[in-house]
C-alpha cells in the first residue's frame, strides 16, 4: 500500500503530560516528509475517535505515529480505528512518552523532559520510514465459540456468545455443569443462593451444545478456524470453531485443620461446635498479594458471618493481617452481630486447638475448639495437557498466564484464546462473571465479521540462507515452522496464520536466513541514527 508522508498525533493524556507542546511541534515539522502534526487531550475517548477519524480524512491517509501512553494499554483500539480507514496495522507506531518519559523523569526540568519526548519521537519516525508497510493477514472465521469448562466462567461467557446469535460447545469433564458453585450453599457479599444462580444461567444455555463427561484430546489450527477433538467417554467428535475459552477453575489441596468447605458440611449438617476461629493466612505476607488471598478474605467472612446469623450463641474470631476494602460492608455487618476481629503480625505456634501470636505489642494466645484455614487452592491437572495443546504459559502453582504483563486481563499469546475465572487464578464468583464477560466481548467482536485481521509481524525464511537444520521448528511453540520441499532442495517455511512474531526462531537461527516482517534489524539502526543524529 502507498502511504504518503507520516502524520503524527500527539495525546496529552487528559492534561497529565506537562511537556513544552509548542517546542516539540516545532521541532518535529523541521523533519523531512512530516505530514500534519495534530495533537488530542485525550485520544482513547470517544470523542478522540471522532477526532482521529476526522484528522485522517483531512490530511489524506499516511503512516501514522501516535505520541502518548503505553502500546500496551490502547495499541488494539488504535489498531481498530487504523483497520476502519482501511490503514494496516504496520503503518501505525505507537511512541510511549507517558510512560517512557513523564511517569519516570522526576523532578528532571521541563526542558529536558521535553527534549526527550523529541528523541522518542524521532525515534519512531525513524522505524516508520526504514518499514515496509505490510497488508494484514486476513483470515476467515467460523463463528462459533468452544468453551473449555462448565463453571460459572464459562456458562456466563457461553450465554453472552449465545445472546448474540452465534452457536457455542460447552466441554466439561465432570458429570455436570456448576463447577465449583456446587461445593457452596451460598455466594458471598451477596448471599444469594447458589441453586438460583446456576437455575438461572442454565435456562439461558438451550441453544449450547453441552459434552459433559468430555476431555479435550488435540486442537488444531488458528485464529478464525481451530480444528477440536473431543474425547466423551467410549466417543470422539471433531468440531470447529472461531474462538476459544478457557475457563477450567480450580481444585482444592488437603488441609490438615479445617478449611471453609469442611465448615460448608458442618454448616450443613448442624454440627458447628460453640467457638470457632478463622485465621487468614500462614504466610509471613500480605494476603492482598497472594492468588487467592481475596477469595480466602471472603470465605472467612462469609462463614463468620453465616455462623453468627445463625447461631448467635456460638463465639466466632477473626484472626486477619489485611482485609479487602471491598468487603467493608460484609465487615461491618459481622461486627453488628459481635463477630471479633484480632489483627496479627505473625503466627508463632498453631496446634489442633491452640494459636499463640503476636500483634506487634505483645504475643497473646487463643483456645478454640475449631479452627478454621484458608482452602489449599490448586490449578486443575487438565491445565497441563491444554497448555501443550494451545501452547499456553502457566505460572509456578500451574494457573494459566493471560499475559505476562498482567495489563491485557483477557488476551492469551495465542490469537483466539481467552482465559476467564480462577483458570488462571483462584477469584470470586463476581470477578469470574466480570472476566467471562470480557472473554465472550473480544470472542464477540471476533464474530461480527467475516474475517480476523492478524498483524503482519511475522518472521520469514530466506530459503536460499536456509541450511534446513530445524532449529527454529524446535524452538517455535506455536508450531508455525515446517520443512518445504521444492527442486532446490528443503528448507523452513512460516505458516503465518499461526505465527505470533515472538521472534525465537530468528534468536537461534545459525545462518541468518530468518527475518522479521516489519520491527526489521533496519528500523532498530535507523532509529538508532535518529538518536545520535540528535
């Protein structure tokens, strides 16, 4: 595609960049083949759309550099906007000046704060013109959706997809949906019943196709077109679909004292003695910090609060190192009904019946014929097989990884994958519906079109270099690299339907024959130049 010049746009971060504008605008029109320099308050708003938009059918369209916030954060909205002025996504560069500059300068002048907003901006000007501008990848898309557990993740990401009109496979291994809602009476700060909530959620699921029983053998394929064997019992079955969802839960560990599905039971069957004592956690940190340390606040408050409702008689104490501010209301309600809450440092000693601690002050003791820990949560075992399946990353305890940055809560590194719920760690029943309902809203937007753009940052093979040793197939994770054979002999080719541009393959490439489409060894000198130029 021709692109005539580069345009740049300039986002003032809702008044948070405190740059000398003027200097910078006038400094960055001296530079050759600069297009139109436009600047925004803020850009990510719907009114910074329009004005993008705008912009772009005045000055014509161009290579596009956007000054402003991390890629990180807006790059896919900024992408979006691109793909509807028909702008491929390789003729958009994205300059961090909020954080690359402002959040990291301290009290460093304005001036010189300036002065390096200017460099970054050089900088990408540079890698625009040093790049080859790329059409993105098109690829077609079946528009139904595999959902990869049955928990209240999945069942709300399934009846949104559903909502819309697209068709939907529902996998679950165990006999029956609910998932871990099963195990408990009740859903906390709430308390609604949890029988009601799943009655409701499985009217909306008629139109799901339902394997309960069922395991996940292969999925093959990519983004817009997967290719799922699924293994129900003594039968398999082949579907196909778009997108997927990965909402598999959690399991639980053993616990040597009693846990809050041991007091669920007790609970249940009347058999709560006359005290009993909830203590947060064992660990010498923050519970905030922890993966299920908001879960595990909950629960212990849930039942404190469930015990004293019940049986004002029986004395319940609260032994806490931090409680969520989101749970103030539930606190403040266990307090009325003379719930006790004793803050600690540390756990000393921990017997059957004995808690000696201290509280910074002095180190105290209590007695209670119960004592109640956090549950051991675990990851599911199936998350092993499906993360060699979908070339997933999972963390130390086994939960899948959305994303190493933790700033794109739903997008895994595969294309067409999302991940909701406690798959990738232990949450709550609202955070589970919150994440399955971002799931199915990327899965959603996927469907509304006939094709999936794919960016063209892929890596490609000059087969005269290749000396066919296979070490970029070895190393790829998301299998995009195979041998080719032709009258010349073989040598490595790139499916860039699978490819994700992690760039592995050219890191142990011996014979430099692999290259990047776009982010080339020329746009890092050039930029490089624009630096020591200045």
């Amino acid at each position: 595609m021709e692109l005539t010049g580069i345009g740049i746009i300039y986002c003032n971060c809702n008044g948070n960049l405190k740059f000398d504008l003027n200097h910078i605008e006038n400094a960055i029109k001296k530079i050759e083949d600069i297009a139109f320099f436009e600047q925004h308050n803020y850009l990510c708003s719907s009114c910074g759309k329009d004005f993008f938009m705008k912009t772009i059918e005045e000055n014509g369209k161009s290579k596009l550099l956007i000054a402003g916030c991390s890629p990180r954060n807006q790059a896919l909205i900024f992408y979006e906007w691109a793909e509807n002025l028909n702008i491929p996504r390789s003729a958009l560069e994205i300059v961090n000046i909020r954080e690359g500059c402002a959040w990291i300068s301290g009290n460093r002048e304005k001036a010189t704060q300036t002065d390096t907003v200017i460099s970054l901006i050089r900088q990408g000007i540079a890698r625009l013109k040093a790049r080859e501008v790329l059409e993105d990848i098109v690829l077609p898309v079946n528009k139904s959706c595999l959902v990869i557990g049955g928990g209240i993740a999945g069942i709300t990401a399934a009846c949104d997809i559903l909502d819309q009109g697209y068709k939907v496979y529902i996998v679950e291994k165990e006999g029956m949906l609910g998932g871990s809602l099963r195990r408990f009476d009740y859903i906390a700060p709430s308390f609604e019943k949890s029988n009601n909530c799943l009655k409701r959620k499985l009217e909306l699921l008629r139109e799901a196709k339902i394997l309960i029983s069922s395991e996940i053998r292969s999925i093959e394929g990519h983004l817009g077109n997967f290719t799922v064997n699924i293994e129900s019992g003594d039968k398999s079955e082949k579907i196909d679909a778009g997108a997927i969802i990965v909402a598999t839960g959690l399991s639980y560990g053993e616990n040597k004292f009693a846990d809050p599905l041991i007091i669920e039971e007790k609970l249940k069957n009347d058999q709560i003695g006359k005290e009993i004592l909830f203590i947060q956690s064992l660990i010498d940190k923050d519970p905030r910090e922890l993966s299920g340390g908001v879960i595990d606040a909950l629960l212990m408050l849930k039942y404190a609060y469930l015990i004293k409702k019940s049986k004002p008689d029986i004395k319940v104490t609260v032994l806490y190192k931090s409680l969520p501010q989101e749970f103030t209301q539930l606190i403040n309600e266990c307090r009325k009904l003379s719930v006790d809450f004793i803050h600690y440092e540390i756990i000393e000693e921990l017997s059957e019946n004995l808690v000696i601690y201290n509280n910074e002050k002095e180190t105290m003791e209590i007695r209670s014929s119960c004592i109640c820990l956090p549950i051991k949560w675990k990851a599911r075992e199936e998350n092993k097989s499906l993360t060699e399946i979908l070339h997933l990353v999972t963390d130390i305890e086994g939960f899948i990884v959305d994303d190493i940055k933790k700033l794109r809560m739903k997008d895994t590194l595969p294309s067409g994958i999302y991940v909701c719920g406690s798959a990738h760690k232990p949450c709550t029943v609202s955070q589970a519906i919150i994440q399955a309902h971002g799931a199915a809203y990327k899965v959603i937007n996927i469907f509304k079109k006939e094709t999936a753009r794919k960016t063209a940052k892929v890596s490609s093979v000059n087969e005269i270099y290749c000396r066919a040793c296979g070490r970029c197939i070895e190393s790829c994770p998301y299998k995009a690299i195979s041998f080719t054979e032709k009258n010349e002999g073989k040598f490595a080719s790139v499916d860039v339907a699978f490819c994700q541009g992690c760039g592995i393959c050219l890191g142990v490439c011996i014979s430099g024959a692999i290259k990047m489409k776009y982010q080339s060894e020329e746009e890092i000198r050039k930029a490089v130049h624009a630096v020591l130029e200045d």
